[in-house]
C-alpha cells in the first residue's frame, strides 16, 4: 500500500460505497457527497489531477535515419553527438 498522496493541489468530491466483494451487492453508497482539499506543497506540478513522481531528464534526439537503420539492422540507434 502506497503511503504517497499523488492528487494534486485542488477541491475534490469523494464517492463512497460498501460492497460485498463475493457477489458486487451494494450496501450503501454515497455520490459525490463527501468534499475535500489538497493544499499546494513543494511540487512544481500545477495542471492535472494526480502527479506521476518521476524524475525527468532531456536528451538529445536520436537522428531518424540512424532509427531506422538501427531497426534494419537490430542494434541500438545512438543519440545525436555520441559516437
């Protein structure tokens, strides 16, 4: 179980049901009823809903004929500068 709140600063509407897991009956449920919010924190994300948490890095593209060679050839393209 993830102890990492990955939702976004923002208002959400929470539904809630009880179910009977071995045959999908429904005891109870609650629609949008129950509101809550997320405050901003250290996180440069501002758009969406959740945060992915990844690390992201740019590289430089690989060159399309060197692709596409690499596919005919089976073996690896190398990234533009590398040798």
């Amino acid at each position: 179980m993830s102890t990492v709140m990955t939702l976004l600063a923002g208002r959400y509407r929470l539904s809630v049901a009880v179910v009977d897991g071995s045959d999908n009956e429904t005891y109870d449920y609650h629609d949008r009823l129950y509101d809550f919010q997320i405050y901003p924190d250290s996180r440069n994300e501002r758009y969406g809903f959740v945060t992915l948490g990844g690390d992201w890095q740019i590289e430089t593209p690989i060159n399309i004929q060197d692709e596409e060679r690499a596919i005919k050839d089976g073996s690896p393209a190398k990234r533009a500068g590398e040798g």
